[in-house]
C-alpha cells in the first residue's frame, strides 16, 4: 500500500467492535469511513474523536440493506478521504431464533446485512482496490460452536467464510488480501440485547479466559490484518476468541 491509498472503510463503525477498529486504523495512520446507518450522532462523535487525536476521519451514512448503498459508500469515501486501500466489512446483525421459529424477515435481514452487503462490497473493492489492498470480513467463532438458536446467523457467517477464500484466491494475482476474523462473544449491544446477566455470565465462564471479548480484543487483530505485516496471509480465518473453540 503507498500513502495515496490509506483510506479504509469501516462498516457499522458507529459503535461496538466498528468503532473500535476505527479507533485501531486511524491510529495505524490511516484516513478512517466511519459507516453507519441509523445512529448519525454517535457516528459523528467516533469521527470528531479520530479527528483530534490527529487522524482523517468522515462519517458516512449508507444503509447496507439497499442494494445500491454500497457503491455509494465507496464513492463517498473515495471523494471524501481519497482511495480506499482497505474495506472492514463489520456491520451486521444477530437475531436468534430455531430454525424452526425462524421467518422470512428474519433471514432476509441477516442475508441482507450479513452477506449480500459485505459481498457486493467486495465486488467494489475488487474492482478498485490497488495493489496492497485488504479485505477483512467479519465472521463469528458461532460458525464453529454451531449452538442451537444461531442457525440463520451463523449460516450467513459461515457464507462469509466461504466467499473469504474463493476472493482470497481471485484476488491475490492482483496482490490484494482477503481474511476474516471470527470473535467469540464480545460485551456489545448486538451480543447483550436479550440476554440476561446470568445468561451472560455463564458464557463468559465458558471461555477458558473467563471474561467475555472486547471490542479491542478484536480491533487489534483486524489492524494486523490490515497492516503491512500481514502480506503474505490470505483466504485465512482467525478466531479470536480467548480459546473458546
Ligand atoms: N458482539 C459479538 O459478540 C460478536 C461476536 C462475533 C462476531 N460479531 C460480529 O462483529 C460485527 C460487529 O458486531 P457488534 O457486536 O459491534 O455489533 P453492534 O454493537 O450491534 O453494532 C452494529 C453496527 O452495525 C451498524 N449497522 C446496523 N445495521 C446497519 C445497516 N443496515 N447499514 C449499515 N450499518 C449498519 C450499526 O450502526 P447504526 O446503529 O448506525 O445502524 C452499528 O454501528 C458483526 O458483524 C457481528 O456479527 C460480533
């Protein structure tokens, strides 16, 4: 990557883990798109905080839902901060529910948000991303653990796994990388909503740390991912999970 293409985008960076990968980019020196879709205020408070710590930031709003939103969150970025040598593709949404509970609105917003996004994104990046480009695409360690209630959200994620490799491989003659990383549960709104203290206590004694992850737990690996040290790692899947599974 050369300096003229230090801009990343961070989807759904208004809070949780986005946030805190922006946090992590803008310290590694790059220009930060703070994506978001519903919550502008919290979106333009991490992108004022980027910005007076001394980086490049612009808050974007794009609603990943629409299919046209990402080409328009690629130009805006591209207009705002200049080219993009990094896409984080960490927006998403968790909804449990049975397979057999589960109903059509249910799996059309997770395969909306969780895979056609991320991958019409990638279609973007591919087409414009120059040579030192990174993808990292974020997954779940639930692709593993395969618990009863996960099913439509863990399927979209393993999904993401998949289209990982197979760009990993179409990318690489182009010297871009593709990789994801799959956290186990972290202390954010989208793992917290629902679920009661003891229910979260109990899977943070699962993990053989004994604490849930944190949001820096993750943005840490992704700026790894990210970063110049990672050249030669493609089409991989980290689990950062605190050894879970
Ligand atoms: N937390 C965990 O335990 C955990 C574990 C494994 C994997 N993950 C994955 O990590 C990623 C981040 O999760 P999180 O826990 O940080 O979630 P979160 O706290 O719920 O934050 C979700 C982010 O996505 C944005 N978003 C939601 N709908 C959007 C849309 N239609 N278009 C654009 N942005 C949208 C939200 O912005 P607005 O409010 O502006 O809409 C928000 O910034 C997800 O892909 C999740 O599946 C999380």
């Amino acid at each position: 990557m050369t300096q003229d293409n230090r801009t990343a985008i961070v989807t759904g960076a208004s809070r949780g883990i986005g946030a805190e990968i922006a946090r992590q980019l803008a310290a590694d020196g790059f220009a930060v798109a703070v994506n978001y879709s519903s919550s502008p205020e919290a979106a333009e408070a991490v992108a004022a905080g980027l910005r007076s710590a001394g980086g490049r930031a612009a808050a974007i709003r794009a609603d990943l839902a629409d299919p046209d939103a990402p080409r328009a969150l690629f130009d805006a970025a591209e207009e705002a901060l200049g080219p993009v040598g990094v896409l984080v593709n960490n927006a998403g949404v968790m909804k449990l529910a049975p397979v057999a509970a589960s109903d059509d609105a249910l799996l059309d917003v997770h395969l909306a948000l969780n895979l056609a996004a991320p991958l019409r994104l990638m279609r973007e990046a591919a087409g414009r991303m120059a040579e030192g480009g990174r993808i990292v695409n974020l997954s779940s360690s639930v692709v593993g653990l395969n618990q009863p209630g996960y099913g439509v959200y863990a399927a979209t994620k393993a999904g993401i796994e998949a289209l990982t490799r197979v760009l990993a491989k179409e990318l690489g003659p182009k010297g871009i990388t593709v990789n994801a990383i799959a956290p186990g549960p972290v202390g954010t709104e989208l793992f917290l909503e629902g679920k009661s203290e003891e229910l979260v206590g109990r899977i943070a004694a699962m993990c053989p740390f004994g604490r849930l992850g944190t949001p820096d737990d993750i943005a840490q690996v992704v700026g790894f991912l990210a970063g110049p040290q990672s050249g030669w790692i493609s089409g991989q899947v980290i689990r950062a999970n605190g050894g879970l599974i």
